[in-house]
C-alpha cells in the first residue's frame, strides 16, 4: 500500500506539473485525480493522496521562484525571491491543495 501511495502521489504531481502550465485551473485538478485514482482506497486515501501532490506542486513552484530570482539579480534577487516565496506558497499551498484534494477525492469515490 506504501508504494502504490507515494507512486500515485509522484504521478499526480508530474501529470499536474505539466497540465498546470497549459492548463492552471484543470492542471491540478487532473493531478489530484491521478493521484487519487492510482492510490485506491476511498475517498480519504484519495484526498490525502492528491493534498500532498498539489502541495509538492507548489514547493517546486516556490523553489523556482527562489533560485530564479537568486541566478537573475544576486542577492536582491534571493530576497525578492525569497519574500516572493513566502507569498506564492502560501497562495499555491491553498490553490493547489485544495484543487488536488477536490479531484484526489473523486477519483477516491469512484474507484474504492
């Protein structure tokens, strides 16, 4: 049950990764459906499942957005990206774990 977990976990969050940036609405959704799907167990395993793949999706988010600011301005650039940071992750760690959870938890009620 751990490995089909962290596996439906690693892929939703690839699957919302690459949909969010065509797609930024519909992108976690569709990963948080992936997850809950390849994890099995109801509803809950499938929320939980698809909260910790949207929430992997937003540290990567502040993550870039950290070196990025750090590789283009030096150090103005980490503390603009740093307070940056703090900002995004707080809005995509709602955003995105909300989103992911939502489709995590229907893919949970349809597959038990």
């Amino acid at each position: 049950m751990a490995d089909n977990f962290w596996t439906g976990v690693i892929v939703g969050w690839l699957v919302g990764l690459i949909l969010g940036f065509l797609l930024p609405v519909i992108g976690p959704l569709v990963g948080g459906f992936v997850a809950g799907w390849m994890v099995r167990g109801g509803m809950g395993n499938g929320a939980k499942a698809g909260l910790i793949a949207g929430i992997l999706g937003a540290i990567v988010i502040a993550v870039l957005l950290l070196i990025g600011g750090t590789v283009l301005l030096g150090a103005f650039g980490f503390i603009a990206g740093l307070g940056t940071s703090l900002v995004i992750i707080v809005t995509a760690f709602v955003y995105q774990g909300i989103l992911s959870l939502i489709g995590g938890a229907i893919a949970g009620a349809i597959r038990r």
